[in-house]
C-alpha cells in the first residue's frame, strides 16, 4: 500500500488547485483521477472567472492576476469582463444588477449603444446597451489546468492518472485507504473533488449528496481581430476569445443527463451547435462571417441552490467535499485555498463559507430532482 498525507479524488481544476495550496503547505499529496486531469469540465469550460455571488470572491478576484507568477506556468487570464444586452427585458436586467454591483463597491460602468460599439468592435448597432464590469475576467482552461498540474509536480505532489477510485477503507470514523483497481493508497486525509461524480463516492462513505449533471456545449470559431476585452458576455452565451483571435462559446440550454459508469459521455450535438453560432452572430454581428472550427461537450455538476459544496463530510473526521456547480473554473484559484484550510486548519481563513455547507440540504425532500423537472429525458 503507498501512502500520501492527503489523497485528492478528482485531477479537475478544484483538485488541482486544492493538491497544489496543500503542496505549497509542505504537505505530501497525491491527486488520482480515473482518466487525464483536466479532462472533464475543467478543460472544456467557457473560462470565465467573475464570480461575484459567491463568498469566495474577492479572494478568486485576488489570486487570479496573480495566478501566472503564483504557479510558474501560464494561464492566459485576462482582466475584465463586457455584459451587452440583447433585448429591452435584458437591459433592465443588466442595469438592475449593475446597480447592486455599485452598492457592494466593484465598479461597473454602464454603456450605451454607442459605447458598447466602442469597446467591443466586434458589437454591431442593435444592442440597447452594455455592463462593463471593471472586476473579474476569464482564462484558458487548458492552459490553467495544466499550470495547476505542473506547479503541484514541481512541488513534490504526485499525479495519478487513468486510475478509477473504486471505494474506501475506513477505521475509527476516518478513511485510511482508497481503493482503486490497482492498489490502495493510505492516507491521514481525504479530499474528494469529482465533480458530478462527487455525489457517488461519498455515498460511499454514507452521504448522500444533492447533485444533478447536465450537458452543455461550446463552440469555437476562426481568429477574429484582437478585441481589448476579450470577455464578453449576453444573449445568453458565455465566452471569451482567446490569444489567438478564436472566438469560444457556450450557453444554455443545458441538457439533464445521466452519468454512465466509467464516467460522462459528452458528444456535442447539431442542433444546439447551430443555436450556438447563430446567438453569437447576432451578439457579434462583425464576426458572424466566421466558420466554426470546433465545438465539444462538457458535463456541469449542479446543486439544487446553484452554488458549490465545500465542507468536512458528516461522520468521516478526515474528509472534505468540493463540488462546484457550474462555477468551479473561476473559483478555483480560492476553491483550492479554501480546501487547503479545511484540510489542515478545519476552517477556511479567509471568508465565511457557511452557506456552502452540507447542511444546508438538510430538509430537502427525496424527490427534488422530480420538482426541478431535472431529470434526464428517456
Ligand atoms: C461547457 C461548460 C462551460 C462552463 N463554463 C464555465 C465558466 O465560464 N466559468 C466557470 O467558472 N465554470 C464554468 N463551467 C463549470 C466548470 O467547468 C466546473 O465547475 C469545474 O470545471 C469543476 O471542476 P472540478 O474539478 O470540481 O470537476 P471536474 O472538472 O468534473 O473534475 C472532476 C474529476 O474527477 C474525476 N473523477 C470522477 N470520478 C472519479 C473516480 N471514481 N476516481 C477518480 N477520478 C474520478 C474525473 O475524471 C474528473 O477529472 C463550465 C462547464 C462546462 C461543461
């Protein structure tokens, strides 16, 4: 049997990010994923990094223009982020949230028409108007997946890959073991980050965990002329156009799907890939000439509130759970910082992150998926 002072489950960019804040702690980690890291949603997410609902903000709003420097390798991040609004219902939406960004103090600046032509060249006329949000910004999930992974090697952290966790030993109210095909790893402590394979293995260990996977879609076009701010956001779609000039985008609708044994089958699908293209040329009309080049799928972890799961796992005194919700890329430069402390000091240093917790869930009902019209269509 090996050993590992923590044992991570899980090499997306929560495990990762967590694996390398312990290794930077001094700590012997070892991250065991059942396929590539980075292969699930970490690496086919849109990039996007402005979480501002969440009580990891200002710490993600902190670490990421600090992250290339921090791990050593680069993530491509860039500053900012442009919400433009495609419809008058949309406009007064944007303006509403605007408003409450200036009361909580992160400065936004609200453009007209005219302005949103200015800072998005790519824009055309029929916009009703614009959020510059002067916070925030986005990365390129391969890059950022693979800067995680090669910071945590470089400090000593140890990369198991194609090695499925099969279960766990347990002794005395802890986990002592993970079990995978090939060999058990002995651990002091436990991180479990699978994403939305998360809710199975702490079934494992006794916990049932509110989660419900969906399938969303990217696209991806020819290189566009260079935009200063290449987060743009509105219709609907989410995005970002990398160093290269590509345009790459997603947006709903999402798709409730189950996830088979092995792990999630994600295969874009037509339909939605043209729904896609055809929002993104009317949100930038300038590049509606483009061909699209690529598209993929990827498999969003969802809890029935939207918001990540990061806590100490009931009746197991050595482990915690990190599920995400479908903002796990941006958050996890604090993500991994907030796991680090529950690891070591059993509470996170820099914010509070009750409303993140397990208990929350304590009084919803069996059948939440069945209410929510979550389910998979068969
Ligand atoms: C199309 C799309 C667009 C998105 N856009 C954004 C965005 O713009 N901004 C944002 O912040 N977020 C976005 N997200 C969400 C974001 O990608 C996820 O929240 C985040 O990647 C979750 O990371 P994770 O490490 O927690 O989980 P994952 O990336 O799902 O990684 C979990 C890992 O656990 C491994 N695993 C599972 N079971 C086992 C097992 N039994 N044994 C070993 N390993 C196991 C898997 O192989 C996987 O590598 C998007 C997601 C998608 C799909």
């Amino acid at each position: 049997m090996s050993g590992s002072e923590v044992v991570i489950v899980g090499g997306g960019v929560t495990g990762l990010s967590a694996g390398w804040w312990l290794a930077r702690s001094g700590v012997k980690v070892t991250v065991i994923d059942k396929g590539i890291v980075g292969w699930e949603a970490s690496g086919r997410n849109g990039g996007g990094a402005s979480h501002y609902q969440s009580p990891l903000f200002d710490e993600e709003h902190r670490l990421w223009p600090q992250m290339d420097e921090l791990l050593g390798y680069p993530t491509e991040h860039q500053r900012e982020r442009i919400i433009i609004a495609m419809t008058e219902r949309q406009w007064e939406q944007y303006r509403f949230v605007a408003a409450r960004h200036h009361r909580l103090g992160h400065p936004v600046d609200l453009l007209d028409s005219k302005q949103v032509q200015e800072a998005v060249p790519l824009a055309g006329e029929k916009s009703f108007g614009g959020v510059h949000y002067r916070f925030g910004g986005h990365a390129n999930p391969q890059r950022t997946v693979q800067a995680y992974a090669w910071a945590l090697q470089d400090l000593g952290g140890t990369i198991v890959q194609h090695c499925a966790v099969t279960g766990f030993d347990t002794a005395g109210g802890k986990v002592t073991g993970v079990r995978t095909a090939n060999e058990t790893h002995g651990c002091d402590s436990l991180v479990i980050a699978a994403g939305p394979q998360t809710d199975r293995l702490t079934a494992q260990l006794g916990v049932e965990i509110p989660l419900a996977a969906a399938r969303a879609e990217m696209i991806i076009t020819e290189p566009a002329p260079m935009m200063k701010i290449g987060g743009v956001d509105g219709h609907k779609l989410y995005g970002r156009q990398t160093m290269r000039g590509n345009l790459a985008y997603g947006g709903g609708p999402h798709e409730w799907v189950d996830i088979e044994e092995g792990g999630p089958v994600a295969r874009p699908s037509t339909p939605l890939m043209r729904n896609l293209a055809s929002r993104l040329a009317e949100l930038l009309p300038k590049a509606a000439h483009l061909n699209v080049i690529r598209s993929w799928a990827g498999v969003i972890e969802n809890t029935p509130d939207g918001r990540p799961i990061i806590d100490r796992l009931p009746g197991s005194d050595n482990v915690v759970v990190a599920t995400m919700s479908g903002v796990g890329f941006g958050l996890s430069p604090a993500s991994g910082h907030a796991i680090r402390d529950l690891v070591i000091d059993g509470v996170c240093s820099f914010a509070d992150i009750g409303i993140l917790g397990l208990s929350r869930f304590a009084d919803l009902p069996a059948d939440w998926r069945q209410e929510r019209g979550w389910l998979p269509i068969t």
